[in-house]
C-alpha cells in the first residue's frame, strides 16, 4: 500500500471511529462517513466495501491483540511443572492482567467503540472468547494438580463460565465509567486478587502471593 493509499485509510478509520462512537454501530450512516472522510463512495468502497468491514477494522485488530497477550502468558504458564504453576499462578495473572490494561489504555477509544457499539455482536464475541480460554487453561491446570496427586474439589463448569464472565465483564468497566489508567490498574488488580481468594476457596488451593 502506498503511502498516499495509507494516509487515506487512516482518514477513513479516524472519521468512521468518530461517527460510530457518536451515533453506535446502527446508527452511524456509511454515507455520512465517506462525505466526511472527503472521498466518493467509489473511492471508500475501494478500502471497506460494507459497514461491516469499516467496523471490524476498528475493533478486530484490537481483539487479536488480547488473545495474543493472554495465549503467550498461558503458553508459557503450562510449561512450569504442577507446583511451579501454583506457586507462579498469583504473578502470572498479575502480569497479564497488566499488560492487558496498558494495551487497552494504548488504544482506549478502539476498546470503547467495542463497548459502546453493543448492537454490533462484537463485545458479546470478545468476551465469550476470553471465558473460553480460561475455561480451556483451568481444565488443564486441574487435569495436571490431579496427575500430580492434588485433590481439587469439583466446581460445575456452568460456576465456571458465570465466574469468568463476571471477571471478565467487570473488567470492561474501567472503560464503562472513564477511569484514569492508574485507578484502573490498581482496581483491576484488586479485583483479580478478589477472584483469586474465590478460587483459593473453592479448590481448596494456596496461590503464594
């Protein structure tokens, strides 16, 4: 892509970030977008051919971005033995709880167009996907305390995904309410310690701080 055609697609994805915050992912009017951005519809089409694909570009590039953060931190997790993982399982979430919050503090006005922008499915998908990993990583960490012969009480997979998506929708208030990226971290971290001491609870597990 040429400079010139570069320059042009962040217009195009500047001025659509500002329609769609403004008027949601129904409301915005591709019409008024392209006027906006200065371009004839043939020249827009060129770049994103439906609402669909101007919106997903805005959001979707973001969300790959936290699912590579938490698939790297996890990768790396289930290569520590059994006892490593518990001992190391406080510092772990910490960390990627952390390098989340600043890359969405990086881009705060993508994440907020994914929250404002319900009606879109978008948010919905994101944090399902993220429920899901943590669903898939907690299994593994159990299969693995049970082989190396740690008795974890059994906790229904159905408490699961409502814990993990509380967690995980909670997080997003950061952004719901316009909480400075100081307050933000500290509460996100209280509050991954808050589910911490659940989990400690119900599995009857230590996690070392």
């Amino acid at each position: 892509m040429s400079v010139k055609a570069e320059k042009t697609r962040e217009k195009i994805l500047d001025t659509a970030l500002r329609h769609f915050l403004k008027d949601g992912f129904s409301g915005a009017s591709l019409r008024n977008i392209v006027k906006d951005a200065g371009l004839t519809t043939g020249a827009f089409y060129k770049y994103y051919p439906t609402k669909e694909m101007l919106f997903d570009a805005l959001t979707d590039p973001y969300m790959e971005h936290i699912y590579q953060i938490y698939d790297q931190i996890v990768e790396t997790f289930e290569k520590l033995s059994a006892s490593d993982q518990t001992r190391n399982m406080s510092d772990t979430s910490s960390d990627g709880m952390e390098q989340m919050v600043d890359y969405i503090y990086d881009h705060y006005d993508n994440f907020r167009l994914l929250l404002k922008c319900g009606d879109s499915g978008k948010f919905e998908s994101f944090i399902h996907n993220m429920v899901e990993r943590e669903m898939k990583s907690s299994r593994k960490y159990i299969e693995k305390m049970k082989e190396n012969g740690v008795k974890i009480p059994v906790v229904e997979e159905s408490l699961m995904h409502m814990i993990y998506t509380g967690f995980f929708s909670s997080v997003f208030q950061i952004i719901e309410h316009d909480i400075d990226k100081e307050t933000a971290k500290k509460n996100v971290n209280q509050l991954r310690e808050f589910q911490t001491g659940g989990w400690e609870r119900l599995w009857n597990i230590e996690f070392p701080v």
